[in-house]
C-alpha cells in the first residue's frame, strides 16, 4: 500500500519545472483487517485493529529532462492488537524509495525501494521483521538492465 501511495503522490506532484521540493504527508492507520499470508507465521490469522499514523516526506527536483527524488515512509506510535487474541504489537521501521527518470520518457530511469519494518510482539508474542530490496534500471533503449527483487520475513 505505501508504495502505492508514495507513486500517485509522486505523479500529482510532478509538473512544471522546479528546485527542490519537499513533502510531508501524514496518514492515519486506523482500521481492521487481515495480516498479509507472510505475516501470518508470528501474527496469526486474526484480524488485527491497527492504530498510530504513516509519516511520508516526499522531496524530488525536476528539469527541463529528469526528476530525480526519494519518499520515506515510516510509521508513528503504530499499535496492532489481535481483535480475538488480544496480542499486541507495535511497528516500527522505514520504507525508502528512490526514482530517476527522464521527465519526457526518453531515456533511462532508474527506480529502488528499501524496506526495513519490525513488527514487535508484546511479552512472550512472537515478533515480525521484513525486510527487502527491490531495483529496476531501465535504459534509454527500454531495456531491463538491472532487476534486483529480495525480500526476507523472519518471526522471532
């Protein structure tokens, strides 16, 4: 979902020529539903009500050719809590994405995504750590050059 949001706020932002520019979004977590299959392992496979808030700043500077940028995501005073379990978690991590890309779509672009979360269980509740790197490198020809795509959930 976070890398959904950090690219349709990327596309409204882009636009006439500019300096640096920067953005701060925040995003409510407010909700109920079920964990993603991976996190099942230590979460379980009851809803979990989600609460706290997704920070993501958003900077980037565009040219007559290229713009170039990053978004951060991180969250802020995340909870989980098992709707029948009662297992409390809380996330904490960052998500950062980094694009550079001919404004016209002649020429290479470059996209990379970090990703680091930890979803820390409460008392004897196992915890979730995700972690991944994804990378594409397109050249100006539009041929795949680099297609980097890893990802690693450990429960502890």
């Amino acid at each position: 979902m976070a890398l959904a949001v950090a690219l349709a706020v990327m596309t409204m932002m882009v636009g006439a020529a500019s300096a640096a520019v920067q953005e701060q979004i925040i995003i409510p977590l407010e909700g109920v539903g079920l964990p993603h299959p991976t996190d099942t392992t230590c979460l379980g496979e009851d809803l979990v009500h989600t609460a706290g808030r997704l920070s993501i700043t958003i900077a980037y500077t565009e040219n007559d050719n290229r713009v170039s940028g990053h978004a951060h995501f991180n969250p802020m005073g995340a909870k989980l809590v098992g709707v029948e379990s009662g297992r409390e978690f809380v996330g904490t991590g960052s998500t950062i994405e980094r694009f550079n890309e001919p404004v016209d779509g002649d020429g290479a672009t470059t996209f990379s995504v970090t990703n680091s979360f930890k979803i820390i269980g409460k008392g004897q509740t196992p915890s979730l750590r995700v972690q991944g790197v994804t990378h594409l490198t397109v050249n100006a020809a539009g041929e795949t050059t680099a297609d980097v795509d890893w990802t690693s959930v450990t429960c502890s």
